[in-house]
C-alpha cells in the first residue's frame, strides 16, 4: 500500500463512525496530513452536520499548506451546510485527493474543478473503488431517485423460516438478532408484508444501536387488514402501503401517525416498483425489507433487491408445510434457461452459532 492509500484507508476507517447517523447522506471521512505527518482528521458524523473536511480542518491548528484526503470529492453548492470546495480553499490546502466521484449531478466533477481553479492539485481515485463502494445506497439513489433495497432473512438450514404452525421464534441467535438491528439501523424505512404483522405483531424499530432518528415502518397491506392495535404504530412514523380495492372507511380510522399510500393494484397485490418510486420521493433512499417468504421472493424475483442478507442458524426444521425462505411463482422458474438465480457472494461471516451470507445483485 502507497502513502497515499494508507492515508485514504484511514478516511475510510473515520467515514464508517457515521455508519447509523449519516443516511440518507453518504459517509464520508478526511484526513489532514502536512509535513509527512497527520495532522487533523474528521467524518461526516451525523446527517446535517458539519461534513468530514469541516471537522477535519477544525482538528487541525494550521492547514495552510497541507493536503487532504477525502473519501468523496468535496461538495460546492449551499445546502445545509456551506460547500466544502470554498472552506478548502480559504484554509490554504495545497493539494486534495479524493477517493470517488461525487454522484449527485449538483456536485459530480463540480467540486474537483473549482478547487483546480482555484491553483490547487487534485487528484482523484485513490482506493476509488473502496470508496465507491462505502455508500451504495447514496449511489444508486442519486443516479435512479429509487432507493437501495437490502433483503434480510433469518432462516433454518433447510431454508425454512417457521414451522408448519407460523412458530419462528428464535429461529436465529442473539447475535443475529443485534444484526438484523444494526441493518435497520443503516436503513431509512423498514419494510415487512401483513402476514408478517399480523403473525408476529413486530415493532420493526431499531433497538440496541443508537440512531439519529427510528427507520420510517413500511407495512404492505393490499386489503388493510392491519389491526388498529398492531405494534407498528407504535413509531412515530409509519406509511401503510395499500390498493384501491381497501375500504376507504377503514383507513380513515386510523391512528394519527399512519400515512397511507394508495396504489393500483397490481394481481391482487401492492405493486412494488411502484411503490419503490413513491419512496424514493420521501427521499427514502435505502430500504430493508423484513418480509415473510413471498415479501422477499418478490422483491429478489422482480429484480428489485440490491443485496441480500441471509442469517443461517445451525436448525433443522423439516415438515411438508413449513415455511420457505423465498417464494415466488413455479412459472419464473420455469422461463429461465439456468437453475435459479446466483447472488455475487460478497462475505461470509458469524454471529454467534449462525452464519451470515452477504449477497448482491449486481
């Protein structure tokens, strides 16, 4: 490793400390090094605030004259914070290395020019595709406007996710379990289908991960059959995803806090690209869905999931009318010249007895 990727992998290292804060905004670290040596360095630690360049330059005594190195190309326009491109440039930078390019088109090849106009050296790509590969769901969300969906499951061995009788408690560890919480944690909405809601009557919140702020709670619901009572609601923030065919009387009794989103019907069912585009315009730009078997299978079978999170435990759980991981219509099969469909394995790891299969669709 260079010095120079030694001192970008050390900004990819600080730009993972806003790893639940951050989103929707991209994770971003910085760091300040002059006469050979480090001498400031700071993330994008919460969305909002003071992005990584800020707060690297206000660890350091004097900048004038050193260089830094960003994971992201330094933004140039007003939002809610100033452009990183105009306080780089007072503070007497000499030189800015980036890592990835900017996709959001207001920024995107933007920042690198101003800052060379303004005689400063630039140069970009350093451990480009490590930093590229740091903020996925900011990614595709500012080139399609549709978020980045994440697909969680927890399942047995056999690929079951519940017995014959809808028993699913605890199919996966503790540890898992603080997993699955730190994937709704990175999450801006948290997604699961009414089978779902009314077997288990989950919360869908994060809990054991501090956040900035709760995951919205997406339940889809084509008939609106979600009970009044159902923990969902207790969140702050909840959107029921529904079809023309619901009755207009029941969803004006719901609680205060629900948002209710009417869609055409699409086979009986809430369409999900659709649905996909609607959250995008809430700025929802990553989703994780928490589905029972045809929730998932639909959002993998329709080409609409972006990676895929499989906790295995070490379970046997057999039976004829146990319930399967992923569910979708034989007929997809059946129009497929090859046997399924392969994910790109990104990582296997533990969480406690069980195994945890990182997969992407890309």
């Amino acid at each position: 490793m260079t010095r120079h990727e030694a001192c970008m992998a050390r900004a990819l290292e600080l730009a993972r400390r806003g790893r639940y804060t951050t989103h929707p905004n991209p994770m971003v670290g910085a760091v300040l090094v002059k006469g050979g040596r480090v001498v400031g360095e700071g993330a994008h630690l919460r969305y909002g605030g003071p992005h990584a360049e800020v707060n690297a330059l206000r660890s350091c005594v004097d900048p004038a004259g050193a260089s830094i190195y960003v994971t992201l190309e330094p933004c140039s326009t007003h939002g809610k914070t100033p452009p990183c491109t105009e306080l780089l440039i007072k503070s007497g930078i000499k030189r800015v290395y980036y890592g990835a390019r900017d996709v959001n088109p207001a920024h995107s090849g933007r920042g690198a020019a101003i800052l060379r106009r303004a005689g400063i050296k630039v140069t970009a790509g350093v451990l480009g595709k490590a930093c590229e590969a740091l903020n996925p769901a900011f990614n595709k969300f500012m080139r399609t406007g549709l978020p980045y969906v994440t697909v969680k499951i927890a399942q047995s061995l056999d690929g079951r996710i519940a017995d014959a009788a809808g028993r699913s408690r605890w199919i996966s560890s503790p540890e898992s379990r603080l997993e699955a919480h730190k994937l709704r944690a990175e999450a801006d909405a948290v997604l699961a289908g009414i089978g779902t809601v009314l077997a288990d009557d989950p919360r869908l919140n994060v809990r054991g991960v501090k956040v900035r702020q709760q995951p919205l709670i997406v339940a889809l619901d084509s008939s609106f059959r979600v009970p009044r009572k159902a923990q969902l609601f207790q969140n702050e923030r909840v959107l029921i995803a529904t079809t023309r065919k619901a009755s207009v009387t029941a969803m004006k009794k719901f609680p205060h806090n629900a948002r209710i989103l009417v869609l055409p019907s699409e086979k009986g069912r809430v369409p999900l690209r659709p649905l996909l585009k609607e959250l995008g315009k809430l700025g929802i730009a990553h989703v994780l869905v928490e589905g029972g078997g045809r929730v998932a299978g639909s959002f993998i079978s329709e080409g609409l999931a972006d990676r895929f999170v499989c906790f295995v435990a070490p379970l046997l759980i057999g039976g004829t009318d146990s319930k399967n991981s992923l569910v979708w219509p034989d007929e997809l099969n059946a129009g497929r010249k090859e046997l399924g469909l392969r994910p790109r394995l990104a990582s296997i790891t533990k969480a406690g007895p069980d195994l945890v299969l990182d997969l992407r669709f890309d």
